[in-house]
C-alpha cells in the first residue's frame, strides 16, 4: 500500500449539504446534464401542479417554454402556502425550494411518481439559473426569487390577488447542463402519456420559443387508456376493451384497456404508478397470464383447440396486440436502481385473475368479434 493510500482517513471525507451537493453532482438528482436531465426539471416542477389535480384542489395545468429559454409551470389550484403563516395544508414554498424532497407526498396510488427520482422543487431551483415563484392565496400576491438555488431577499407581497393557484417560472443553468435546447415532442410524449394513464388530468403545453411559429396541445383524455387504444389504426374489431378494478390484496388499482389491431406487432406497455416500466415487472406478467387463460379457456369451450391440444403461444396470443397496463399501487416495490420493472408479488394474480374475468366475459358477450380474434390466432406461427 502506498503511502499517498495511507494517508486517506476522515479528514479527507468531503461532507456536501442541501442544494450544494445537488449543484456538485446533478446526475444524481435527475439522471444527467444533458437532455435527459433537462426535461427531468421540467417533469419535477409540474408533479406539484399535477398532483394538486388529482387530490382536487386544481382543475388545470400549463407548461410553457417560454422565449427567453425558461420554462413556466402554472396552476389554478389553493396556491402553496407562503411563510409559516399559520396554514396546515404541507410545508411553505420556502421549504420545498430549499429542501430535498421537502414536503414530497407519499408515495401512493394518489401521487404521479412523476420521475425516476422523485426529488422535488429543490432541485430544479438548485439547477436554474434563475427561479421565481408566484403565489396567489387568500387574497394576497406573494413573489420569491432564488439564484442559482440562494433566495434574494425574502418572500415579499406585491399585492392583491383576485384568483388562486401557483405559478413557478425557472430557466435552466448553463453552468450546469450540457444542452438548454428543450424538445418540444419529448415533452409532449411525456405529458400526454400522463394524461391519458391519470384522466383527471389536464394539460396545456405551449411553445413560445419562436415568436413566428408559436404552438400549443391539450392533453386530456376522459376515457383514459381507452382513449389512447382507440387512436390506433387498422383495428382488428371495433371494440376496445378495457376495465379498471381494485384489489385490497395488492392494495392498489389496476387498469387495462386492449385491442387486436391488423398487423403482427406487438405493443404493449407497462407502467406503474405512472411511471414507464421498460422492464416489464409482475402486472405485466400477471396481465399476460390472464391473456393466456382467457383465450386458450374459451377456445376449447367452443372446440377450436381440443381438450388435449397445446395452448396457444405467447407468440400468437401477441400478434397484433396493442395494450396498455397500468397499476396505482400504495407501495410500489421496483427492481433497480433504474425502477423501470415492478417487483410486487401480490400483483401478478391480481392482474391475471382480473384480465381473465373481463376478457372471458367480453368473448362471451360478441362471438362475431371473438372469432376474429380467434381466427388471427390461430393462423399466427407458433415461433
């Protein structure tokens, strides 16, 4: 061992707090400099507003990037409160811009989950420039202003306020990340996934960026994964299939909306509590699992395969298939450090009995649409 070795004890352990510690590894708090991390403040900053609608106390969310290269986040909810002023409805505006994950809701069915990291206000105010926050409560318009995560001066009321809700406007800092160029269809992909998994939700992305070409999308979708499954081309049948079902065994929701579309690809995807789950994880088994047993059990009640035949292959059973699998759950468990697979056991038959259920019903219900699919099945390769 050498004597430089040697030499490293407690001393040379470098202790890094709060915002500072954001500002020396940011890649930690929200996945990179680059584009990634870019767009994961804009995520973070509209959790906030998003979960305000979906606990009731907003109606309306707006993201825009704005000319200068910032970006501002707008609701119409109560407005977070202001100073320790005497309100009980979660920690001043103060302390969530300064505090990881400082006031950050349980992580339940009832809360976006919005990012991979889920750390708040306080980074995205640790890694802009500039940061101003407006809110509009009980009458009153109060404005804070932060550099580069530091306030300047102190929460100040500039005046009345005829109207409620909260307004954070932000602009990414140079000094930090690798690209200040946001994408505009990334963000859009992002956010109308949100809206269509959570049908509360609605969503106004605008893009001032180009005062010649301004643009600007809704995304609001009340029939939820429905919604998103019937935009789909070249159905196989008309109906979409879907259904949402809660199990206290899993403690938490499951909603699954389905088609056979006229093609032999397979889409599907996974998410738990709105999160992506590229890796798949027990609902899409489970949801796979009730696929299996609701086809292969209703194609040998009307004698398609024989008693003693195979079941059909997950290959066949997938061919065409486009779906969405969503679970809201209490305690999501993810594998990884990347969350992107559910790792609930309790989930798995859950799911399966639930797809099982309500797709036997549907081949019940319309032999003429069964026999399509059926049909499609069986003439799909078993490999």
């Amino acid at each position: 061992m050498s004597e430089e070795s040697k030499a490293y004890d407690a001393s040379t352990i470098v202790v890094l707090d709060g915002l500072e510690a954001v500002r020396k590894r940011p890649g930690m708090y929200v996945g990179s400099v680059g584009e990634r991390g870019l767009h994961h403040l804009v995520h973070e900053a509209a959790e906030w507003a998003l979960d305000e609608i979906l606990c009731g106390t907003a109606s309306r969310v707006g993201i825009t990037l704005t000319a200068d290269g910032g970006v501002r986040v707008t609701d119409d909810g109560t407005g977070l409160a202001v100073g320790r002023d005497g309100h009980t409805d979660g920690p001043p505006l103060e302390t969530r811009l300064t505090v990881l994950c400082g006031g950050a809701p349980p992580a339940d069915r009832r809360s976006l989950f919005g990012g991979h990291f889920g750390v708040g206000l306080a980074v995205v105010n640790a890694l802009s420039s500039r940061l101003i926050a407006e809110v509009r409560r009980d009458g009153a318009h109060w404005v804070l202003e932060y550099r580069q995560g530091v306030p300047v001066g102190v929460p100040a009321r500039t005046g009345p306020a005829d109207r409620s809700g909260t307004v954070i406007t932000f602009r990414p800092d140079a000094e930090i990340f690798e690209t200040l160029e946001f994408s505009f269809d990334t963000l859009t992909e992002r956010f109308r996934e949100l809206a269509f998994l959570n049908r509360e939700l609605d969503i106004t992305l605008t893009d001032d960026r180009d005062p010649a070409a301004p643009r600007a999308v809704r995304f609001r979708f009340p029939g939820g994964p429905r919604d998103y499954i019937a935009e789909q081309s070249a159905p196989l049948h008309p109906d979409v299939i879907g259904f949402e079902r809660e199990y206290s065994a899993m403690e938490g929701t499951v909603e699954v909306a389905l088609r056979w579309c006229d093609s032999r690809e397979e889409r599907i995807a996974s998410y738990a509590n709105s999160l992506p789950t590229t890796g798949g994880g027990t609902h899409e088994l489970g949801f796979r699992d009730g696929l299996a047993a609701a086809l292969t059990g209703y194609a040998r009640e009307q004698q398609l395969l024989s008693p003693s035949g195979p079941d059909f292959t997950p290959t066949q059973l997938a061919a065409g298939l486009t779906a969405v699998v969503s679970v809201k759950l209490d305690r999501p468990e993810f594998d990884g450090a990347t969350r992107d697979r559910l790792g609930n056991r309790p989930v798995r038959a859950c799911v399966a009995e639930a797809v099982r259920e309500h797709l036997t019903a549907w081949l019940r219900a319309d032999p003429t649409q069964a026999t399509a699919v059926l049909a499609r099945i069986s003439a799909t390769p078993r490999h």
